[in-house]
C-alpha cells in the first residue's frame, strides 16, 4: 500500500512537477520562451523558440518574436532604483513584483495574438530587470564578493502566465565564480562556433560586450566581456540635452565634432584599462561621471551636439580597442597556414546606429563586419533568445559534458518557479 501523506495523497502525486520537469527534458523538440529587458530600458522581448538537443548540438529555430516598449511612466519607476546607491527599499521590493506582473501582462498578449495556448509552451525564461550591478571591479571592497540584482520575480510570472519559470540566471554563474555577466558566451558558443573562424559577437546594448570564440572551438578559450558603455550614455544625454529617449539614427551625433579633451578625459577612467574579460554597468558610466569629465575642459561646457559625437566615439574606441587587445597573437591555420578568418557579428541597440557602423570600420579596417542576422538569427532577438538556452541547458542539458567554458564551470543556471 503506498504511503499517504496528510492530505490523503501519495508521494507520486506530490512530485507530479519534478515528474512534469524531466518529461520536458526528454521530449525531442522544447519549446521555451526566452525574456529579456536590458539597461536600455527600452521595452521587453519576447522570443518563442523551439529547441532541440543541447550543449554544442542544440538546434534552435525562433518561431516568433515580438519588442513589447515600456510607457515612459513605467520607465521611470524603474530609474528610481536602477543603478542608484541610495534608494527607496520598499519601492525596491514593490518592483520586485510590479515588473514580474508587467512582463507576465506582455507575455499573455503575446500568447494571444500567436493563438498559442500556455499549456503549449514547455518553458518560460525570464531574464528579469537588473537593477544594480557590483562586480570587484567596480565596488571595490575587499570583504565582498561579486554581486548583481535582477528584480521581476519567478513565482508571479509562473502563476500569471501558467508557464513553468526559469528566472535569475546570474546568480549561479556569480556564485560558481563569475560576474554574473555577460552570459550570452554560453549560447553563443552552442550556437555559433565554427572551426576554421575566429567570431566576434558584439552586442551594443546599453552596455557593449563581445564573446570571444576561437577557431579552434577550445572551450577554454572562449569568453565574454563587457567594454564599457554602449548606448546607456547617448540616451541619457539625449534626454538631458534633447528631450529624446535616444539618438534615432545618429542625427544628433552627426552634427557635432568629437572633442578630443573630453575623449581623453573620459578614456582615462581606470575600468578601459583592467584585463578582459571583465563586466560593469550603468552604475559607473552615468550622467554624473561625463558630467564630471566635463567640469575638468578649460573651456567649459561643449557643444551638445559634440558632446553626442564623443560619447560616440567613447563607445567605439573602447569597443574597437578591447576586440584588439583580445586577439590573439597567431592568425593563421597551423595546417594549412593560410590565414584565419576574423569576423565581427553585431546586434543590439547600437547595431542600427549608423555612425557607431562606421567608427568600427575605420578601427577595426581587419575584420569583416556583418549584422547578426547574417548567422540566422535577428539581432534584436538576440539576448531573448540567450536566456532560453539557458533554460534549455538547465533542464535538457548532458551533465557529464560539462567543461569550463569561460574560466567558469559550466553550471545549470535558473530558479525553477512552477505555476501551481
């Protein structure tokens, strides 16, 4: 006779989302949607995808894909706490559920206008909302470990939805000894790799980074690293300066002059300098820190329109100057000593800024450079798409092959919220 616990039920019955976990894993397809809001705080995406296998033999096909914005008043009860020292704790805390039931609302009306019910999709993967960055590099405390903050949480989206969640990925990479950041190096050496090609995948994103992945495919030596900022400067000075949420097509930055003073001032700061890989966040590239490199020009407050041009060219040069710094020193096959190929992918926000095209051009005249869709996939899916093989690889991934990828073992990421 089977034990019965107090309620009368059977343990069977008590482990029917453990049971409903591992059947997911080994079904031949998963079909998982991939969350993601950045530091831009430009709206949500929301990717749906259908997977198959896992680690390098994954095979992903985005079914559908959607940029749900922000309204401007949510945006700013975020900027309350985002990347603030000093904040409200009980708005915090308030936000921890007002955004997991924002991103819940978005992806119901995306399940809507799909005509898929939730009980058809297997896994929903929420990046959740970062709102305060602290690795080492940054806080600079010897008694504290790397940190980072996402807030949107698990359990409300998995109850709103009906959808099984999988939700704050960075805490276990933090904990196995990384940053918390960038985690597109585990998809996109999955997806991306290829032998014979040396790939750089270069996300402009409020904050730039790039994964490192080496023609050989050694997964010791593929990484990721932040370089600093991306768009997170340009459109705060084009709300400060212009009333714009962003430099649509660089037409502000077009017509001004890069002001060297200011560049060289602004380069100096010590994070451009530290060995890759590395990560940081708006917390550091702020109004304030410009704000303060423009205080020290003997001439006083530039040109707005020039300060938008050398805040472009602040985000290429470091951009272009970490890819360098992080090339190796042989580029050549060692079989048939012909030289190998070196490519740049772009997605992000700054992959549709024109004049941020055209600096990395004349910075990096080696590489040839191409939209991300180029490889298959639509850059601005990108990261919605990341975090949903990272679910993937929680859930479906082969235990015995994982290896260091990164410096970083590669450890299952995501805390498991079930709906019920």
């Amino acid at each position: 006779m089977a034990l019965q616990n107090a309620a009368g039920n059977s343990p069977e019955f008590m482990k029917q989302h453990v049971f409903q976990l591992g059947a997911i894993a080994k079904k031949r397809t998963r079909k998982i949607i991939g969350l993601m809001s950045g530091t831009s705080l430009d709206g949500l995406d929301v990717a749906l995808c259908s997977f198959s296998g896992s680690g390098q033999r994954t095979r992903v096909k985005v079914l559908q894909f959607e940029t749900l914005p922000y309204d401007e008043d949510f945006k700013n009860e975020i900027r309350r706490v985002f990347a603030q020292k000093k904040i409200d704790f009980q708005h915090l805390v308030l936000l921890n559920a007002l955004i997991a039931e924002r991103h819940a609302e978005l992806v119901n009306l995306c399940l809507t206008k799909w005509n898929i019910k939730p009980e058809a999709v297997d896994l929903l993967a929420s990046h959740g909302q970062t709102v305060f960055h602290a690795p080492r590099v940054y806080h600079g405390l010897p008694n504290y470990p790397n940190a980072t903050l996402q807030i949107g949480d698990g359990d409300h989206l998995a109850v709103r939805t009906g959808i099984i969640t999988l939700s704050d990925f960075r805490q276990k990479h933090v904990a196995a000894g990384g940053e918390g950041a960038p985690l597109a190096l585990y998809g996109d050496y999955f997806l991306f790799s290829k032998k014979g090609e040396e790939r750089y995948l270069l996300n402009i994103g409020g904050i730039a980074n790039f994964t490192y992945l080496p023609a050989n495919q050694d997964p010791t030596q593929a990484f990721a690293t932040d370089t600093g900022p991306g768009n997170t400067l340009l459109d705060a000075f084009a709300r400060e300066l212009f009333g714009v949420p962003f430099d649509e097509g660089a037409r502000l930055a077009a017509n001004g002059r890069v002001d060297e003073r200011l560049l060289e001032i602004l380069k100096s700061e010590p994070f451009f300098a530290k060995a890759l890989p590395k990560t940081i966040g708006p917390e550091l590239f702020s109004l304030k820190w410009v704000k303060a490199a423009i205080a020290q020009l003997p001439k006083g407050n530039p040109n707005p329109f020039d300060v938008m041009t050398t805040l472009t060219k602040l985000t290429t040069d470091t951009i272009a100057e970490a890819i360098i710094l992080s090339r190796q020193p042989i580029h050549q096959s060692p079989i048939t000593n012909k030289p190998i190929n070196q490519s740049l992918y772009l997605s992000g926000g700054g992959a549709h800024n024109p004049l941020i095209i055209s600096y990395l051009k004349e910075k990096l005249p080696q590489f040839k450079i191409s939209p991300m869709k180029k490889l298959g996939l639509d850059g601005d899916a990108k990261e919605a798409v990341l975090f949903a093989v990272l679910a993937n690889e929680t859930v479906a991934g082969r235990v015995g092959e994982r290896a260091v990828l990164g410096g970083i073992p590669m450890v299952g990421m995501g805390k498991v919220s079930f709906p019920g």
